[in-house]
C-alpha cells in the first residue's frame, strides 16, 4: 500500500502547510506509544529505525492491531520539500526556527475500529469516544490542560525522569499533579487546536529531557526502539528460566541489548536457594558453529527455552527478524545449545530458505510463542506461534502455527504434506473473532496428559465500559489445536488485562498446570506502587465449558500494600528454582533507584507459593543486603541495567 505523507500536524511557525486525513484510529496503537513498554518494530525494507520519517509504518507487539504511519518526523522540516532543506534552514528561514519536536502518529488507513469518533473540531471537548491513551509506566502529571496548540498531557516517568508530551487529545482524563500507574486511561485521541495547528485526528508525541523545557526535545525513534520497549509483559510461557548447568535447578538468563552488540547473561543456581553472580554466555560477535545475522540486534530477537536438543540441559531458541529491502519478511530461528556453561549456536530454520514461495511472507514481529511437547511423543521441544493474520481484509483473526523439532536437529513448520509452499497452522480462528493484540499466550497441561496452548486474553468488549479477563485454553487433538473454550473468568469489572501479567507452571505440585497473575493494585492505593500476585488454580471437579477449570485462590493472594512492591518495574517469570515439581514465580526487578547517579541495578526476587498462596518474595541475588535508611549502599550495585535487560 503507498503511504502518503499525511502531515498532520502544523510545523511550527511555517506558513505552509501539509494537510491530510486519517480516517480511522485503532483504540490500542497510541496506547503502545505512550506505553514506552511496548516493541514497536520498524521493518527494515522501510526506513532506518535511528530517523522515522513521514510515511513509516511502525507495528506493535503488544497493544496494536495493526499498523499505523509516521504522518510527521521529528527534526528540520523544510515546507515544501523537507527532505532538502537548503543550509540553515532550520534556524534562519522566513518564518523563524521549522523544528518539529515531535513526531505525529495516525493511522494507515487499513485497519477499521469502532470507538474512533476523532471529529473533534478546534478547542471543543465532546464525549464522543476517541481512540484511548493509556499510562504504561508509574509517573507524575505535570500539565494536563488546553493551550493554542490543542490540548496537553505532559507527564514525567518515575524509571528515567524523562517527559512524555501528548498533544491535540480529545479529552483528558487526568490533572496536574496525578500520580500515574499502568494502565491508567491519560485520555483520547482528538483534534483539538485552532486549524493552523491540527487538521485532522492524530496524537503529537514528543519525548523530553529533563528539566523538561521545549527545547529539550529527544528524537521519539530513540525511545520507540530502544530495548526498554520490548513487550516482556505481553507474552508469558511455563519454562521461561531453565536448567542451563544440568544442576536440577532452574538458572536465570537475559538477552542483555549492548547496542552494538547482544549477549546472553546467565544467574546460574546450584543449589536451590540463590543466584549465583551472573556472567556471559553467549556474544552474538562470535557465535558458533554457526554465525547469526550482521549486526545481530536484540529488539529484533524473541527469546524462549526449552529442551530442543534433547539433551541435559535446557537450550534457548531465539527467533530473530532478518527482514530487509530483499526479502521484506523474513525469520531466522536460531538454537543456541547449552553445554553447561555456554551456548552453541544451530541455525535451525530460515524462512526465506525453508519455506520456497513463502519465504518473505513469515513476520516475526507478528508471532507471540510458547514451548511445549505438542506431538506428545515425549521427545524434544516443539515452538507454537500465535501468528496476527489481520491483513487482506480480515481483521482480528489468528493462525497457531507449530515448529516441530527433528531428531536430526532443525525446526520444520508444520505442513500437510510436507510441501514447504503450503503452511499449515493447527489452528485458524476466522475474521473478527480473535484479537492477536489482546492475547497474551501461555502453555500448559491443563488436563494434565498434553501440552495445550492457552491465552490470558482481554474480554472487556463483552462489558462496556468494564474491565474482563479470561483464560481461554486451546485443546490438543492430533496436529491441530481446537477450540478455544474459557476456563477461567474474572467477570465483569475485575482483572483489567492490561494490569496482568500471566505466567504458568505447576504452583500447588499437581501434574496440572496453574496460572499465577501479578496484578497492578496501585489504583486502589491513589496511585501508590501496590502489586498482588493471584493464583488461578486447576480443578479437574469444576465444570465450565467442559470438565475442569481454573480457579481464583479462596486465600488471599500476595499483597505488597500500598506503598510497596511496584508493578511496572517487574519482569516476570516461572521456573523450578528449588528444584522439584513446584514451579516458582521470578521477578527481575528494577532497583536502579537506589545507586548513585550513571549506576544500574537489577535484582532477581523469587515468590515461593505455599498451598493455595504466595506468601511473599525473598531476594535471591548472591551478595546482596538489606538497605538501610538512606544514604543507601551503592557498592551492591551489580551493573545490569533493567532497561537493556529481557528475561528469557
């Protein structure tokens, strides 16, 4: 499709004007944008991630169900012809300083969603819907209120200090001096502004450095690709650690982003108890047997574990988007194969190699994954996909696609007759049916015979104006997955999605599989970091849509209480860390604050579930100690920066 430039937004103090329409806004996609957790993935064939320009599409991982464009770029914009601004522009034209200190943000046009309604003229706030913003970090509002420009929403981040600045809203939801937490609706996308200075819906988005003033502008595309923006809390699966030394021991490993470069950090656990100091095990400069892409890049890298070779050890499968101007989809599965204190690397599977007429057509940025035996035969890992099929016309749809491990080591994708130009998902639910962007996948054996794949997905539309989760699980019959059929409910405003994050494993020591949440409480606390972790256990007695379901714990769950343990600054994991058959919940948190200026520091902190419950964390990082008052320790601070951090 030919992307225009829409320029939608009024260069300031230029004279002409680009003017253009977005007809429809999706409700999710600048709810990614102002998230700043989400993975916006910019396809290499299009444009360098390091400048969006006017025309670029950018897609989400995480909240978006489709694409939207780059209507305007940040920086010297020359009206007319700003791709050829003459010398000093920028600063001495006509009509004063051209920079434009955002970028503009709308959509493509391909994607239709009902709660749009972006007629707003000028300076007037109607309650008609507009496409929602969300807060997707803790933070404090610093304006939020209406100016010639359009309307404000101007809010500091608490991880960063950094500003996000939204303008032309439809409505604010928020006031100066709120205290923000996750999910927190900012308000909604608008036209608000005289019309020299918005012509049509769109969202300005600009990112500022402290102290925050106007000429402390930072290129958006830094922060929309950074490693802080990968979808961690999007996707969950029941092995995420693994026991990489063959100790019996669930390890902890990261894919750590060293811009220039990407390696493996590796907690490894020998006795049940702790983790030991992390060290390198993996460097994408010098993999081998076999190399990995040029310039191997850790946003573009979706990282699982399981026991794909067979062996010991748990390995790590990385599917990595090779896309460029040649081959415009393509994805590259890699092995890297563990012998207990490194990683070999296996490239198993290529698209563009693999899967002869296909080749270009596989998008790795539209999977979400998990690991399981879903051959049933005992042997190796097998990788399952969610694959966002929302194009051509039929919108919110998805296929299952299943990579099977071979015995001779390699991924084959699963098709009918082993025709490699015919791919053949075990599942494919149908137009407007499925939300690829509101499932957050998950695997286990929730009938305790076959791995089955199921999805945490959003379920509000079934309660306007409420939030609604459910558990949705998908059933194993021969190579295909049916279904799927809901086996947990939260009902009517309870368990808002976007305040969950899922993870599965064995918790109550069943040959079943039950499904811990970790749950943002912080509204009930006027905005104060508070987080329960709630366990979804499975009971064969209870019937709902079938024999067997999941569910909610009669124990109280854990509670940090208001003030304490912060949500958004948790990545999540399961894993056997004490060895057994009892899975444990692993959080890498965020514990930066605490080090002096230019430091970092993450901690591993491990929930250990008793019965029915969690009853609290303990902080398994080796030479770590209790802070006292402040000033704090800082010689603790160990130098992994959550930031570049993304948990297996």
């Amino acid at each position: 499709m030919a992307l225009g430039r829409l320029g939608l937004d009024t260069v300031l103090k230029a004279s002409r004007r680009e003017r253009g329409h977005s007809r429809r806004f999706l409700s999710a996609v600048l709810a990614g944008i102002v998230a700043l957790v989400a993975a916006i993935v910019l396809p290499d064939g299009i444009k360098n991630v390091s400048a969006l320009e006017a025309g670029d599409q950018v897609t989400s991982n995480w909240l978006w169900t489709g694409t939207s464009v780059i209507s305007q770029r940040y920086g010297c914009t020359n009206v007319p012809g700003e791709d050829n601004a003459p010398s000093g522009w920028c600063t001495n034209s006509p009509y004063g300083k051209l920079w434009h200190h955002g970028i503009d943000i709308a959509d493509d046009g391909n994607q239709p969603h009902p709660s749009v309604g972006c007629t707003t003229p000028y300076n007037t706030l109607p309650s008609g819907a507009g496409s929602p913003l969300y807060a997707g970090a803790s933070g404090t509002v610093v304006q939020a209120g209406t100016t010639s420009y359009g309307t404000i929403i101007e809010w500091q981040r608490d991880i960063d200090s950094y500003y996000v600045v939204l303008y032309h809203t439809q409505a604010i939801n928020v006031h100066t001096g709120d205290r923000l937490y996750t999910g927190l609706q900012l308000g909604q996308v608008g036209n608000s502004g005289w019309p020299s200075w918005s012509s049509a819906c769109h969202l300005h988005f600009e990112i500022r450095a402290p102290p925050g003033g106007y000429w402390d502008d930072r290129d958006p595309a830094a922060w929309l690709t950074d490693s802080s923006i990968h979808a961690v809390q999007a996707t969950a699966s029941t092995r995420v650690s693994g026991d990489f030394l063959g100790t019996g021991y669930d390890a902890s490993a990261v894919l750590y982003d060293f811009t220039n470069y990407t390696r493996i950090l590796v907690w490894p656990n020998t006795t049940g108890s702790h983790l030991n100091i992390w060290s390198v095990w993996w460097d994408s400069t010098n993999a081998a047997p076999d190399s990995v892409w040029p310039n191997f890049d850790a946003k573009k890298a979706k990282i699982i574990s399981g026991h794909f070779t067979g062996g010991q050890y748990t390995d790590i499968a990385i599917l990595y988007d090779a896309s460029d101007a040649t081959c415009l989809n393509h994805a590259i599965w890699y092995v890297l194969k563990s012998t207990g204190s490194s990683f070999l690397t296996y490239k198993w599977w290529d698209s563009q190699r693999d899967l002869g007429a296909q080749g270009c057509l596989f998008a790795a940025s539209r999977t979400k994954l998990v690991v399981g035996e879903f051959e049933g035969d005992g042997g190796t890992a097998d990788v399952a996909a969610q694959y966002d099929e929302a194009t051509g016309g039929c919108p919110n749809s998805v296929n299952w696609y299943v990579f099977l491990s071979t015995a001779g080591g390699g991924f084959r994708l699963d098709t009918p007759t082993g025709d490699p130009n015919v791919t053949y998902p075990w599942y494919v639910s149908g137009c407007n049916t499925f939300a690829w962007s509101q499932a957050k996948p998950i695997m286990g054996f929730f009938d305790g015979t076959v791995a089955q794949v199921a999805v945490f997905y959003d379920y509000a539309a079934n309660c306007p104006g409420q939030p609604r989760s459910v558990v949705e699980v998908f059933h194993t019959v021969g190579s295909q997955f049916q279904g799927p059929v809901i086996k947990w409910d939260s009902l009517c405003n309870r368990f808002p999605w976007i305040q969950s994050i899922p993870v599965a494993g064995t918790f109550t020591g069943h040959n079943t599989t039950d499904v811990a949440v970790l749950f943002d409480s912080s509204s009930a606390c006027q905005n104060q970091p508070r987080t329960q972790l709630y366990l979804l256990v499975w009971s064969p007695n209870i019937y709902l849509n079938g024999p067997g379901a999941l569910q909610t714990s009669t124990q109280p769950p854990y509670d940090s209480q208001c003030g304490g343990f912060a949500w958004n600054w948790t990545k999540a994991e399961a894993g056997y860390f004490r060895g057994g058959a009892v899975a444990d919940v692993a959080v890498l948190y965020y514990y930066t604050w605490h080090c002096r200026t230019g430091e970092v520091d993450s901690r591993w902190l491990v929930f250990v579930p008793s019965g029915t419950q969690f009853t609290g964390y303990s902080n398994w990082d080796t030479a770590v100690y209790e802070s006292p008052p402040p000033p704090y320790p800082y010689a603790d601070c160990n130098g992994v920066d959550w930031n570049r951090s993304t948990p297996t």
